[in-house]
C-alpha cells in the first residue's frame, strides 16, 4: 500500500479493512490517495475536502455543463478478489448521480451501483460501464429516500455474483462476468453533481450462510 495513503485518513478495523474518513485530510485540497478523471465531457473534475464541524469529506463541486459526463475519484490500491466496498454518500446541489465504482480498469471500464435521489423516480442501480456505455444490469425503481440525508451503498463481490445493499438492507443481486480481473475502486458522480461522499471502506468480506443460500436461488 502506497505510503500516502497513510497520510489520509486511512483507519485500519479488526476485519483488515482499510477506511477513509477524511478527517485528517485538509480542507480545500485533493487527497493524494485518489486520481481523478472525467469521462463524456472536458470540463476538469474538481473533487476537494470539506469539512462540518470535526467531520470531514470528500465533496465533488459539479458543474451544469458537465451533466452528460462522469467524474471519478479512483482509489488504485485495494484487495483482490472477494470485494467488499462501502461509501457514505449525499447529493448537496439541486441535480446528479452519486455511486461507487469497483473493478476499475480505467475510467471507461468498471463496475457501478448508482444512486439517484433526485426528483420523485428515484431508483437504485447496478452497471457495467465498457467503453465509456453504461448498461443496466439490475435496478430498483421507486425509492422513497430522504434526498438531503446520507445514504450508504455497499456492495460485495465474489466470482460473478454481486450483492448491492442500500443502508444495510440488500436491493440487488446480479452475476456478470464482463470483468473478471482486480481493478481499483472509485468514489463516482455525473459531472453535474454537488455530492459528498465519507467514510469509504475497502476490504474483504467471507460469504454468509445466508448469501450462499441466496446465490443457490
């Protein structure tokens, strides 16, 4: 793991996953940890922590111009294969997606469980970004989320199967084998989006007895 990491707010738990909160990042800069990207537009992401009180987070100052684009803060180490991931997540501006990203070969190949909180359709969706196309792999429509709290998205990978949870309760459930090689992981929005994002946490997670009997379904 590269030394700047640690110079994050990187918390090592029992379970050896890896978190970063923030906290100790400085307020107005890009965490080093992270390279940033944009996909479908050229407008520059622009992706600086914020702080509310002793809280600190990862917020992506979108742009209106940007709407048709996707901007990515990528985290290039992390675990192999099982994946666990899991971010905090709220949509601060009037517009945008928010979501993480894994098996990230670029920023136009990788996995995505998107959340759109905006308006009265909210949903919840599982992607496969390729080539830069987003293809719809599994989804929950008519969501009734508060649009101005936090949500947590988790998700978790073994083989081809993907599990989606939505503040701890599972939503979705796919297999797909599009990318079967470790990548890095991403904190995701469109480029329109005001969004904040905290507490990510990277690690690996052993199937339940539960979700092996899920899988057998």
């Amino acid at each position: 793991m590269r030394a700047s990491l640690l110079l994050g707010a990187l918390v090592l738990g029992a379970s050896a996953d890896a978190m970063w909160t923030f906290d100790s990042d400085a307020p107005g800069r890009a965490p080093a940890a992270f390279t940033y990207r944009v996909t479908r537009d050229s407008v520059p992401a622009r992706w600086i922590v914020q702080r509310e009180g002793a809280n600190g987070f990862l917020a992506h100052t979108g742009e209106p111009s940007a709407k048709g684009g996707f901007s990515l803060a990528i985290l290039e180490d992390q675990p192999r294969s099982p994946l666990s991931l899991s971010a905090r997540m709220r949509l601060a501006g009037q517009d945008g997606e928010m979501g993480i990203a894994w098996r990230v070969q670029d920023a136009n190949n990788y996995y995505l469980a998107r959340l759109d909180v905006d308006g009265g359709e909210q949903d919840i969706a599982l992607y496969r970004i390729v080539n830069g196309n987003r293809v719809r792999v599994d989804g929950e429509d008519d969501l009734e989320l508060d649009r101005a709290a936090w949500h947590t998205i988790k998700v978790v990978q073994e083989d081809d199967t993907i599990r989606v949870y939505l503040g701890g309760i599972r939503v979705l459930r796919a297999r797909d084998r599009t990318f079967t090689k470790p990548g890095g992981v991403a904190l995701w929005c469109t480029g329109d989006a005001v969004a904040h994002f905290d507490d990510l946490r990277v690690g690996q997670e052993k199937e339940s007895a539960s979700a092996r009997d899920d899988r057998r379904r």
